[in-house]
C-alpha cells in the first residue's frame, strides 16, 4: 500500500490528504519540465493540537517524499527531525539561529549539507510574531532552506487571531501552505487503543469494547485530553492490570477484565481528575 492510501484510509487528515494529492500530480508533472528546472515546495504551517497524530503525519510526509524521488533530495543522517524554538524577550540574548544550526549539522551528520524535511514547533511566539528575535530567525530560514522542508507547528488550541497572525508573518518570508489536523474522533480512538492492545498480546470482545467505547467518550472531554496519548498510557495501564493479576491471562478480555477501566470506575475518576485539573511544574 502506497503512503497515499495510507494516509486516505486515516480520519482527520483533510487537509494533509489534499496537499499530497497535489504533490502527487506535481510529481509526475516534473517529468515533462526541462532537465535542471527548480522545483521548490511550499514550507507547511501546521495548525494541530497535541495527540491528535502529529508525528505520524511527519512520518507519512517523509515517506511520501522518499517514494515520489523527485520532489525532495534527501540527504543527511536522517530524512527528518524536530526542533523547540523557545521564546527570547527581545532585551535577552537571543541564541536560537546558533542552536538551530548546530542541530542542522548534527542532522546532516558526516555530511556538508543537510537536506531533509524540518518540524519546527512555534508555539511559545503565539502573541509575539511581530518581534525582532522571530523575524531574525524567519529571515534566516528564507536565506538558507533552499534544501529544507520546514513544517512550522503551532498549537490549535490557541487564540486564532494569534494563530493568524503568525500564519501571516511567517508567510511573508516564506511560500507555506496551511494544514489542520482534526482531533481523531472516538472510534479512531477504540481502534488505536485495540491496536495497542495488541502488541501485548491481547484482544478485547464484544462486551470490553462497549464498556471502553464509553470510556473514551466520558475521557475525550476533559480538558486536557492529549488524544492518542492519552489513549496510549490507557492501554498500558490495561496490559500492566491484566498481567499483574494472579493466575493465567485469558488474550481476549471480556468486559469483567478491564472493568477497573469502566467510565465510571475508580481508574476514570483519577485520571479525569489529573486531566481537569491545571498541572505544575512541567
């Protein structure tokens, strides 16, 4: 199965799905430009909140460059990698373009050059797009990614105005498309939990699906739900109850097995406390 229909088959990828299909017709389109011609793609400003499949994108975005071979050279240690840029006041001294250079030529490794695909998250700039230090760094990525793929992250639960404007700023240094990750809906939800699930080993019947369907509902509207996350530390918390238990483990669990993790059990009241409530020192 191509990338492509990988992508088609997943929920809440829209947005990424058409701009695909658009590189897609790109790529066979390029065959017909003269030898030599530049072919330069738009940089991405991502718009997506966390767990809801961020790094699978990623993953799927370079995966489809390596197939399509004439849309991005790569070259370096690796095809891709992330990067924090951290907010600086505008009176501090700001050592960010240093940083990031260093994380280029650790990319590129034994290497000149570094081409691949960069996923810069920019979240901390929310509600500072216009000042000195964010438009230093933009230039600096305008004069130097002729051979980069930048994905600038940002954080859809943040004030959209704010989001607009960065979109705004950013794509005045450089040619972006906008992309929008919807959050996965609850039966993605089920089915990553199950395929999770599955890498210990287990499976779950008729009765324990209903039973963690309603779960995932009652958890999906705390507020600081992390989608995929989230759903992930559940089905670890279900692998380690099962197998910690006395006497032989059953593969397929029945609702009895994980009624620890019913919507109205002990295990959700904690947890959905933890997600309500503010957390400090992170």
């Amino acid at each position: 199965m191509s990338t492509l229909d990988m992508v088609r088959a997943k929920d809440g990828y829209a947005d990424f799905l058409a701009l695909l299909e658009k590189w897609d017709n790109l790529s066979g389109n390029i065959k017909s430009l003269p030898k030599g011609a530049p072919v330069i793609l738009p940089d991405i400003f991502l718009v997506s909140r966390s767990g809801t499949g961020r790094t699978l994108m990623l993953k799927f975005l370079s995966d489809f460059l390596l197939e399509k071979e004439n849309l991005l050279d790569f070259y370096g240690d690796v095809r891709y990698f992330e990067y924090y840029l951290s907010y600086c006041p505008p009176h501090d001294k700001f050592d960010e373009i240093v940083r990031f250079m260093d994380e280029v030529r650790s990319a590129a490794g034994f290497r000149s050059e570094y081409r691949g695909i960069i996923f810069i998250h920019i979240d901390e700039w929310l509600g500072h797009a216009e000042e000195k230090y964010f438009k230093s760094f933009l230039e600096y990525l305008a004069d130097n990614s002729d051979g980069w793929l930048i994905v600038f992250s940002v954080d859809g639960s943040g004030d959209e105005e704010e989001i607009s404007h960065l979109r705004s700023l950013v794509s005045a240094f450089l040619r972006i498309e906008q992309v929008s990750i919807a959050p996965p809906t609850s039966r993605t939800l089920l089915q990553y939990l199950e395929e999770r699930l599955a890498l210990f080993g287990l499976s779950i019947d008729g009765g324990a699906r209903e039973l963690l369907s309603e779960t995932i509902d009652t958890i999906k509207g705390m507020r600081l739900f992390d989608g995929f996350k989230t759903v992930k530390m559940l089905s670890y918390d279900i692998a380690y109850s099962v197998y910690s238990e006395s006497g032989d483990v059953k593969g397929v669990l029945d609702a009895k097995a994980v009624g620890r993790f019913a919507s109205d059990g002990e295990y959700v009241r904690v947890l959905c406390h933890r997600l309500t409530k503010p957390q400090i020192g992170f």
